[in-house]
C-alpha cells in the first residue's frame, strides 16, 4: 500500500507582533493543510519592536489552540526552511491590491528558487481584513486601543514595550 504524502505549508513573516488577522489567516491555512509550519522571520535587515523570542512565545501562544500548527524561527531563504520541511505549499496573506504587487514578485522570486513550492494566497476575513502589525503599534505608540485586533497577551506587552 503507497502512503499518503502529507500537505505541508509554510507561512512566512515577522509577526511583530502577532494579529487577529495573522491567526485567521492560520486557521484557514490549518484547514487546508495537514501541518502548517509558522516560520518567524529572524530578519536582521528589519528592527523589530519585540525580539525574535517574544515574537516566537507570542505565537506559540496565539496558536496552541490550533490543531496541525507548529510555530519555528528561520534565517535566511525562506524556500531553505521550507524544502527543510518538505513544504510545498507557501501562505501568504493578501488584503489589498498594494499588497498583491509585493507579494506576486515574493511568489515569483520564490517559484524561481523552489519550482515545487507554490504560493497560496489567504485573504483574512472581513473583520481583519485592514489589520497589519505596522498599524497596530502606531494605534498603540498612541495610546489607541488595540484590544480589538490582538490577543490580551499581546496587547499588555505592546503597552509595556511602549510606555
């Protein structure tokens, strides 16, 4: 009897910090695949408001719920990680169109490193589908109330890290 290959997906970003709509976009991803591997971006040309740790326990955290989900840190190319877990599928969250050109070029740039792993696009739903981290900490830096687009735990630590 030949065994069933499992469907493995990666998805990709810095989560600084994680959103509703990262989870959703997990969650959709979880029911599409047999595993889903969170690849947090220990990117050194960005300057992260939390650390690569904080990011990591945050979703671990945000995600323990979630069956077939496991959450790691990567460097480097993200198709490396990706033929490391034998991936062949990559998500990616889409919520506008200024977000496509970025992310057609990243599929594009990646089909051409790795043409046996394809992109998927997500889009969140419609309750998160303006959500993005850069938003979030600038509601936050000024005191705006960001209860509505992250987990509690999240937001204490975005007050703290802010204050």
């Amino acid at each position: 009897m030949k065994s069933l290959q499992k469907r493995i997906a990666i998805y990709p970003g810095s989560f600084d910090p994680v959103t509703f709509g990262h989870i959703d976009i997990i969650r959709t991803a979880a029911k599409m695949f047999d595993k889903v591997y969170v690849a947090i971006a220990n990117n050194t040309g960005k300057k992260p408001l939390f650390n690569s740790q904080e990011r990591l326990a945050f979703m671990k955290q945000a995600t323990k719920s979630i069956s077939g989900v496991k959450v790691e840190m990567f460097n480097g190319l993200i198709v490396n990680f990706a033929r490391k877990k034998s991936a062949r599928a990559m998500i990616r969250g889409i919520r506008a169109v200024s977000d496509f050109d970025y992310e057609f070029q990243m599929a594009l740039a990646n089909q051409k490193l790795e043409g046996e792993i394809h992109t998927v696009f997500v889009m969140p739903s419609e309750d998160h589908f303006y959500i993005s981290s850069r938003l979030i900490k600038e509601i936050a830096q000024f005191g705006g109330d960001v209860s509505r687009f992250v987990p509690p735990f999240v937001e204490s630590k975005l007050r703290k890290k802010l204050s």
